[in-house]
C-alpha cells in the first residue's frame, strides 16, 4: 500500500470520474453504473483503503480465495457486496451462495442446478447473472451465443430461478465493441436488465454500448502480482 489517504483513494476515483464522463457522453446518468471493484490476489491492506474511500461493490474470480480473505474484511464492513466473476463448481456453489451477492458466471445446467439446490436449502438468493462466451472461446467458461436464449428460458422455467442479467469478457485481441453489442441484444430480446461487461481496458467502450456494472481491477488497485497459492 502506497499511504492512501483515508477518504480519498486516487485510483478509485479516476475510475469513477472516468466512468461518469462516459455515461454522460452516452447520454446515461453516472449512477446507471455500477462500479465491481475487482480485488481477486490483492489483500485487505489494500482493499481496505478502497472500502474507506467509499466502494461498496467487489469482485473476485475464485471462492477460495474470497473465502480466506473476505469474512475478516465483512466483519468490519457489513455493507459490502461481494460478486463472483470467475467459473463456479458445483462443489463449491454451497461456498458460493453463502460468500457472494451477485454470481455472475451461471453457464451451464448442473451449475443451475445445484444453485437451485442451494437457494431453495439455505433461503440465501443472490443475484445471478448468465455468462455468454461472446468469442465462442475453447478455453473461456460462459454459454455459446447461439445457446444464450435456450440457457435462460431453462434456468427460470426448469430451475425456477430469478435471472437478473448477463455477463461477458471479450476475447483479448478482437475490438470488444462487438462483443458488448451482442451481450445487449441477447439481453433486451430475453427482458434482461442488468449488463456486466467492460474491465480496465475497455470499461469507457461497455459504458456506450450500455453496460450496468463495469468490472474493474488494475486500474484500482494497480498490476497484479501472482494469485495467492
Ligand atoms: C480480473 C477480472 C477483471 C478485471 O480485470 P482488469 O483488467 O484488472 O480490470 C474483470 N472481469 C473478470 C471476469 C476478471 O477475471
């Protein structure tokens, strides 16, 4: 941690300012966005100086990672929300539902499934949101484009659960302009409100093209090192 001041972080705040101005050059209001403040590898030294600078929303990508950190950190902070934005097990969906408040990458049946389960065992209902693989990637998670619609009348018709939105990450070489316009048809035909994309490099893009939630790390929190073993 580089001394942050209390109630100012620098890295927050451009982010925020940055995401102000290009809701408002879309002709959105600011607060149509959510910032996900990503803090997966980074520790509560510096996640704490972010919740005090007044960030309420986090994202992290593996649920044992957030289960070692974050209970400590929730303890002092009870108004964080926590989401999940990395692939879920099915082993780990008890996990799952008890940390978070958002799950972001439901993208196939069994997951559905077992969220189900859980949901109806524990009375616990986070929000979930269908991760679609836009790039049609071999080696990214998330349901096929072509398989989106299906997906979705399946989780609310057969699983009975509440779906609030999608989710996407672009692949890394191709213009995300496309991608972020594909997630958005997918969702106003299927009624979907919320649209998480956008991340340190192309949030101000997922903005115009309607994003509701930008996930957002390094731009935050500065270069990652190596996840925690
Ligand atoms: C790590 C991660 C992010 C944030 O990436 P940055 O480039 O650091 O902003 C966003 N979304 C997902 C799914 C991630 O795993």
């Amino acid at each position: 941690m580089n001394g942050s001041a209390k109630h100012s972080h620098a890295g927050l705040d451009e982010v925020r300012n940055r995401i102000a101005d290009a809701a408002r050059a879309a002709g959105r209001p600011p607060q149509a966005v959510q910032l996900v403040a990503v803090s997966k590898t980074f520790h509560a030294d510096d996640i704490v100086p972010v919740i005090e600078a007044g960030q309420t929303v986090f994202g992290e990508n593996r649920v044992q990672e957030a289960k070692q950190k974050w209970p400590q950190i929730a303890e002092r902070y009870p108004a964080v929300r926590l989401h999940l934005i990395g692939p879920l097990q099915t082993n780990k969906v008890r996990d799952a539902v008890r940390l978070f408040d958002c799950i972001e990458t439901v993208d196939r049946p069994k997951l559905a499934r077992a969220l189900a389960a859980e949901i109806a065992a524990t009375g616990k209902v986070p929000d979930l949101l269908i991760q679609v693989n836009t790039g049609a990637e071999d080696q990214k998670a998330g349901v096929l484009p072509d398989a989106a619609d299906d997906f979705i009348g399946q989780c609310r018709d057969e699983h009975g659960l509440s779906i609030a939105g999608l989710m996407c990450i672009p692949p890394l070489d191709e213009e995300p302009s496309l991608h972020f316009a594909l997630l958005r048809d997918i969702a106003e035909r299927n009624s979907l409100a919320v649209l998480s994309m956008g991340m340190s490099a192309d949030f101000e893009i997922a903005v115009a093209f309607g994003a509701t939630h930008v996930r957002v790390g390094s731009a935050i929190f500065g270069t990652r090192g190596q996840p925690p073993a």
